[in-house]
C-alpha cells in the first residue's frame, strides 16, 4: 500500500431506482451509452476510472483542476445529451469532487478524503457538483467558471464541517443519446448477409416517406462496407407491411443477419429505434434510440444513419469473428481468413502469430481476397509497433506491398485505404498518407475507422490538436476495435502538446488492452520524467526494459518518421530522462565502467 496526493471525483445518477422500475433494460443500456461517451473526457483530462458501481463510478486524477475541469465538461455533454429527451428518460449525474491523501492498494483508493467526495456527491444537484471549498481553493483561479457558495455541511462519519461549493452548467447546443448496448454473440452460419427490413412508421401516413428514406440510406451506408454482403430494397421490401417472423424472412432472402427497427414522430420531435438481429437463434446483437429534433431533416436523418451504420457495421464483424465455421462455396479461403480474424481479436503475441499464418492461407488460396492482405498488412505494422518484432526494412516492404494489393483488388474499400494510409504515414510518405485517409473517408463517410487515421496523417505532420479531436471521436465511439490503437495514439499527442497527465491516462488505457503494448510503455516512462517524477519514471523504465531487454532510444526512434524535428527530439528527450538506454554502444561503455570500477 501507499500514500498519495490525489484528487477524487464520485459520481452517481440521480433517480436511477425509478428509471431500473419503469424500463430496466433501456435504463442500462443508457448508462453504459453515456459512461462510454465520457470516458475520453476522463482520460483526456489525465483521470482513470478506480471502479464502476451500479450507478455511477469513482475517479482519480493527479490534478484538482484536471478533475474539476473534467467534471464541468461531463456535465456539459450529458446537459446536451438529455437536451431533448423527455424528463422521466434524461440520465443526470451527481458528481461530488474533494482533493487530500488517499491510500492506494492495487488498483483501489480508500481513505477519509475518498469517503468526502462520496458525501459530497449526495449534495449535488443532479447535472451538476459539489466541490470541497479546500478543492476549491486551489482549482479556482484556473476555473472559467462562477461557483455557488453552499455553506457548511456537516456529513455522516466525517469528524469537521465541510466547506461546499456547487456548479451547475448553462444551455448547451442540443445532443440527444445513442441508447448503446452490444454483445458479441456467434452465428450459425458463415459469410454474412445483411437484410435491412423497411422501418416501420408509427406515426401518420405522410411520415412513410421518413421510415422509407432511413431505410434507404442505412442500406447504402452498410452495402460501402466490404465485410460482409448487404440486399438490395427490393429484397426487403416486398415484406413491408407483412407479418412474418424474421426467422422465416431470413431464410426466404438468405440473410445471417437483419436489422428492424421503428420511427415515431411527436410534433418537431423524431425517435427512431432500431436492432441487430441474429433471426435463426433471435439472438439480439445490438439495439440502439435516436431522440431528434426535425430541424434540417436531410442533416439529421444522415446523423442517425452514421449512428446506426457505425455501430451495426462493428457488431457484424465481430460477431462473424466468434462465429462457428459455415459451408461455403468458397468455404477455404474465407474460412481460413475467418479463423484468423478470431485470433487477431484476442491480441496476443501468439495469437497474432497464428492469424499471420492463417491469413498468408487464406490469401494463398484465394489471392484476391483483398480483406486478407489489408488485415496482413495490419498485423505486420502492429507486431512492430507493439515490439513484438523487429521492423526490418522487408517487413516494411511486405506491408506497404500488401496493403497496396489490397487497394488494387477493391478499390471501394474504405478499409484498404486506411491501411494504404496508415502504411504510407508510418514510412514517412505525407502527402501520400493524407491523400489515402481522404480517398478513405470519401468512399466511406460512416466509417468512423477511416476519420481516425486521418488523424494519424494530421498526428504525424505536427497537427496535433486536429488528431485529438479524431481519435477521441474514434474511441468514444468504439475503443474496442483492434485494428486501431486511439488510447496509445491519444497518449503520444498529448505528449507532444506538453499534457502530460492526459498522456498517462490514455496510457494506462491501452496497457489494459494490452499490458505488455511497447510504445505505450514507452511514452508512458517518458511522461513521467517530463513530470519530474523520477523514481515513478525509473520503474516505468524498468518494466518497458524487462518486456523488451534490447530496446535502445536509437532503435526505437527508427521507426517514427514524423515531420516535426521538434517532435522527434521531445520523444527523444522524455526517453533519456527516464533512463532508456540511447544505443548499444551506451549499453557497453556503461558495462566497461562498471567492471573498471569493481
């Protein structure tokens, strides 16, 4: 155990027993919707989440302001989250913030100072804080904000009065919540089809015209991705109006999955609803409520549709990912790919071994099979960055080569673009880089995978604050996909803007991913020695080195080629502080001295 200066937010929502009464199901969904779209808050404000509760959580950040500020940021977004949602559905928080020691064990942190935020926490106004006037006093003159001066209060198992200070967040611009609750469930069958069935309209007959056009549109965003197969209107259509079982619809069309759903208008307001089906087992894989205003109703029926098609195109694939093998007319090949895409979604260094297997079969057996060679290309860049082996100058030129194929054998792939640019950026090539994550985004604007590598092509080029913005909007969408690491680059452009406390959080984020993940470990022992924290540093030092005994800063840095010169050397100097060897001949001169001097 320790002993640590930490500040400590506690959060619960306000209400949630009634909500679980009326719909527990949505009520849940809804949580999990709204943590999830605050967590790159937390972590972009240099905080971790100690634990989840059933209806809240428990934060920790270095800094008072960083929590504070993070706290006024939370309650911005749900304030335009809840916006249009009506009262008895608006999800609140009560956010409760106190600074002082607090011991920490593992992961947990107790200790009298963790019990006042708690306190804390039950005073506040549901969609706003209470902060400690301690807290307060050393946050304040950072703050934008006014506080409210809420007095004393006097708190159960807590000797002394507490000063509190209150805040509640103005109008903000209207967001309504994506009611977001995944599983990723095997199928029975193999090569995905995809049936889109027409929304049904629950409101007046002159709004059929909205349910058919979602429809339409969430059809088309689906059929750009090249995973799987999506059926045309007029395969779904002709069960409009019919009631069929979707067990018996999918069978009479062929499909492994169907998506339904419903729009019902009330006056300027639109709700939509919609779900991912498995209709052989009923198996729900996905569900997912989009509260609207009408406004411009072209701009917010194509925002519901990249809502809906991002998170359906995401559980497709993982779900045929886990999926049993399925006859096949192509069985080899795409079964092979299949397999390999279950081991890639475990991300272990053996697993990653046996999926470069598995792909290179698939590939043999099926030279077009252009998602083999991008995925190929993924993993040989990755094993690299993961310094899992070494980047030698052929594994480069397999990379580049595969994920070339891969545009060449389906250029409508949103996804070999990005490849294509992730590859080009790693090497150096700019302009290059840039050009593909836009073809990719061109081809695709619902991919949301496509939007975050054109954040690596601005990261690479020094414009970091563009890259933030892209890969936070990537994670909070989805920080599950392994084909991305936005928590490890989050960390490096936080590095580079001087956010040092930020850098360690979206480290710490991707070392639960992957706890061995070598540049996080690295930037990790970097941000600490620009932190000045030395011996922390030192340790960070020590793990990076014992996972991966040769690494040197000199051999580290071959493998960035980033423009800013200025970037480099920062790294570069981050690295030495934290006593990273600078090459070998460091090792053996070091070695030489020692025995010289014993």
């Amino acid at each position: 155990m320790e002993r640590r200066l930490a500040a400590i937010v506690c959060a619960d929502v306000a209400g949630y027993s009634r909500m679980m009464g009326s719909d527990e199901a949505g009520t849940h969904a809804a949580f999990k919707a709204h943590r999830a779209a605050i967590h790159p808050i937390i972590l972009n404000h240099g905080g971790r989440v100690v634990k989840n509760t059933g209806d809240g959580f428990l934060l920790e950040f270095a800094s008072i302001v960083g929590a504070t500020e993070a706290a006024i940021a939370m309650q911005t977004l749900m304030a335009e989250r809840n916006h249009h949602l009506p009262a008895d559905r608006a999800m609140q928080f009560r956010l409760g913030i106190h600074m002082g020691d607090v011991i920490a064990d593992e992961d947990e942190v107790f200790g009298d100072d963790v019990n006042i935020a708690v306190r804390l926490e039950s005073v506040a106004s549901p969609g706003g804080f209470a902060i400690s006037a301690k807290a307060y006093r050393e946050a304040s003159k950072h703050l934008a904000v006014p506080l409210t001066d809420a007095g004393d209060h006097r708190f159960k198992n807590i000797k002394d009065a507490v000063g509190v200070f209150t805040w509640m967040p103005e109008g903000a611009p209207a967001l309504a919540p994506e009611l977001r609750e995944a599983s990723a469930l095997s199928q029975q069958y193999r090569t995905a089809i995809v049936g889109v069935l027409p929304f049904t309209n629950l409101s007046d007959a002159q709004d059929e015209y909205f349910s058919d056009g979602l429809t339409e549109d969430l059809i088309h965003a689906l059929s750009l991705q090249s995973f799987y197969r999506v059926l045309s209107r007029n395969s779904t259509f002709a069960f409009k109006g019919k009631n069929v079982s979707t067990r018996l619809i999918a069978r009479e069309i062929d499909a492994s999955y169907l998506i339904q759903g419903s729009v019902r208008r009330a006056g300027a307001k639109i709700r939509v609803t919609a779900e991912l089906i498995a209709p052989e087992t009923g198996e729900q894989l996905w569900t997912g409520r989009y509260d609207r205003d009408i406004g411009d109703l072209f701009a917010m029926q194509d925002e519901i549709t990249t809502n809906l098609s991002a998170a359906i195109a995401t559980e497709i694939v993982r779900a045929e990912a886990s999926a049993p093998a399925r006859l096949s007319t192509d069985v080899s090949a795409w079964d092979r790919f299949l397999k390999g895409l279950s081991h890639y979604y475990r991300q272990t260094k053996e697993d990653l071994a046996a999926a470069i297997d598995l792909f290179r079969e698939a590939i043999r057996l099926d030279p077009k099979l252009s998602i083999a060679h991008a995925y190929l290309a993924t993993i040989q860049i990755q094993s690299i960055q993961f310094g899992w082996v070494k980047g030698t100058r052929e594994m480069w030129a397999e990379a580049m080569h595969l994920a070339e194929t891969s545009v060449r054998l389906d250029p409508r792939s949103s996804f070999a673009f990005s490849i294509l640019s992730w590859a080009h950026g790693m090497e150096g090539h700019y302009e290059a880089a840039m050009d593909a994550a836009k073809r990719a985004v061109a081809l695709n604007p619902y991919d949301n995978g496509a939007r975050g590598v054109l954040g690596i092509c601005h990261f690479i080029i020094g414009e970091h604050r563009e890259a933030i913005e892209l890969f936070s909007m990537a994670s909070q969408r989805d920080n599950s996909d392994p084909r991305y690491q936005w928590a490890a680059l989050n960390a490096f452009s936080h590095y580079l803007l001087r956010q040092y406390d930020a850098t360690l959080s979206w480290a710490r984020e991707q070392l639960y991913i992957n706890p061995n993940h070598m540049q996080a470990l690295a930037i990790r022992a970097a941000a600490l020695a620009q932190l000045g924290r030395s011996s922390e540093a030192a340790e960070a030092t020590s793990v990076l080195m014992g996972n991966y005994p040769t690494l040197n800063v000199d051999r580290h840095l071959r493998n960035f080629h980033w423009k800013r010169p200025e970037d480099i050397a920062h790294y570069r100097e981050g690295l030495l502080k934290a006593g990273v060897p600078l090459g070998k001949l460091t090792l053996v001169q070091g070695q030489l001295k020692r025995a010289a001097e014993s």
